[in-house]
C-alpha cells in the first residue's frame, strides 16, 4: 500500500509539472501575440525615447574628463596639491577672480573639479623617506585607518609621479593649459632656474675634476711605459691608489649622466610625462538615450499588465 501511494504522489507530481509547462506555454503565446499586436507601438516608443534622449544629450552640456601625469620638479609636489586645493576651493565658491584667472587658459570651459592623487609605488617611498624597509613594513602592518596605506596624506609627496583629472563641460581646450596656469608663481621659475643653474655648476666641476684625472692617468701611463709596465697591472696591485683614482672618475662620469638627464626633465616646473584627450564621462544624460527607449516599453508593458490585473479581479475591487 505504502509503496502504490508513493507512485500516485509521484503521478500527480507529474501531472502538475505538465500542467504548469502548458500555461507557461500559453503565456508564452499570448506574450508573442501581444507584442506582435503592438509592435508599431513598441517601435514607435523606442525610436521616440531614443530621440528625445539624443535631443537632451546635445542640449545638456556633458561633462567630460582628461589625464595628466606629471612629476613635479624641484620640490614642488606639495605647492602642486595646495594648489589644486585652492583651485577646487575657489570652484565652489564661485571665486571670480580665479576663475577668470582660468578662464584666460580655458575660454568658455566650466571647470567642475580638478583631483590629483599619486601614483602609488614603494620604492618611492623608500628613495624619498627616512624609513628603510623593515620599518616601512612595520608601519603598513600597523596602520589600523580606513583607506589604503599609501593614501595617507603624509606620504602623497614622496611619489614621483601623479594624477590629475580635469572634469569639466563646454569648450574643450588642450588639458595641458593646467600645467601653464599652474606654473605661473614667479617663485616656481626661480626655483627651477635655481635647480638649472646648481646643476650646470655641478657638471662643469665633475667636467673640470675628469679632466684633472684624465691628465694624471696619461702622466702616469706614460711613465709605466717606460718602465715596461701597463696601466691595467698597477690598477690590479692592492697596494696602489690608481684604482679608487679609476673608480671616481667612473662615479663623476655616471653623475654627470644624471645630471644631463636631470637638465633635460628641468625645462618645467612640471614635467608632463602623459595627457590625454578629452573622454566622455559615465552620466545620466550620456546614457539616457538607451535608457528612455526601455523605460517608455517598460511602462507600455506595466500599463497593459495593469489593465489585463482590473479586467480579471474587477469583481473583487
């Protein structure tokens, strides 16, 4: 008995199962015969919210954003973040005489917000801090506030390199116009004309010192010669200076590389490494002429279910 009871359960399980497949299949026709019914409606709302979020994208001024990755030279990292503070500052409240101050780089574009974070990389931190590391481990290991370690303010001007993003709507101009108006403190230039002139002294001193060696070595290279030895065996002897003389000529002439290098990077206060283009940022408005179309059927749709809802519970209502 027990096991005849379970077949009729069994039975009428699948007796439900195909009972729900076939309203399921009716459903499914009475949805394709809907739609097939209304299918001019259905387009006509598409290509209507498809128009009328088009018209409202090129009405609505659309905000976009650019990059820029500079390295600040001679110490003006932290001038580079007071700055951009003092530009968003004045944003928001409307300061005239700085916006006309940018207005002279970028005409009739409405500036929103200017961001600069750096571009995060530990051995930045390491080159440009006191802390070797162990200690450096120690202090992430420790570091108990909410963000990222290598967020924390204190340490955003010991990276080389970082990111400022312009977002901003009208008249787009070159990105790069931010750094010109950055640069414009009289003090930055003198700064980095300081920086030019350090380094050029620099140079001709290690110039002037490799000279110095270069004329000792050919005195003393002559003078082995005629003692039948050569350079290389007397630079080999524990006992002679010629290879720390060698080694110092070689350090001044790495340095010098450095510093040719350095000049080259000091034409700027800050040295543009990359900018981009003007691209379109992720908004409402730019997205509202996909979104329209499926809303204006969405709501076809919830308008004819409603109906369909009061015509078959009317009695109940």
């Amino acid at each position: 008995m027990e096991n005849s009871a379970q077949d009729i359960d069994l039975f009428d399980f699948f007796k439900w199962l195909r009972r729900q497949f076939r309203n399921f299949l009716i459903y499914l026709y009475r949805l394709g015969r809907f739609l097939l019914r209304n299918i001019g409606i259905l387009a006509g709302l598409m290509i209507l919210g498809f128009g009328i979020g088009y018209v409202v994208s090129k009405i609505v001024d659309e905000k976009k954003i650019a990059e820029i990755i500079v390295v600040p030279n001679v110490n003006t990292a932290s001038y580079l973040y007071s700055k951009i503070d003092q530009i968003n500052h004045g944003i928001s409240s409307k300061d005239s005489s700085l916006l006309a101050e940018l207005q002279g780089y970028f005409p009739n574009l409405d500036i929103h917000e200017i961001r600069v974070e750096p571009i995060e990389d530990i051995s930045n931190l390491l080159e440009n801090t006191a802390f070797n590391s162990e200690e450096l481990l120690e202090m992430i290991a420790d570091y108990d506030d909410d963000g990222p370690f290598y967020d924390k303010p204190l340490y955003t001007t010991s990276y080389d390199a970082h990111k400022i993003t312009m977002t901003a709507s009208g008249a787009f101009a070159t990105p790069e116009r931010l750094i010109q108006f950055l640069e414009e403190d009289p003090y930055l230039e003198i700064k980095r004309e300081a920086g030019v002139d350090n380094l050029t002294a620099e140079l001709i001193s290690n110039e002037f010192t490799i000279q110095q060696i270069d004329s000792v070595l050919q005195n003393i290279n002559r003078a082995l010669q005629t003692g039948q030895q050569s350079l290389s065996i007397l630079a080999a002897r524990d006992e002679s200076n010629l290879s720390a003389v060698l080694e110092s000529k070689a350090t001044l002439v790495t340095r010098n590389t450095e510093i040719k290098e350095e000049l080259l990077y000091l034409d700027s206060v800050f040295k543009v490494y990359t900018s981009s283009k003007w691209l379109q940022s992720t908004s409402i408005v730019s997205v509202l002429k996909y979104i329209l179309p499926l809303v204006f059927v969405l709501l076809f749709l919830f308008y004819h279910a409603l109906l369909m809802f009061k015509k078959r519970f009317q009695a109940y209502l």
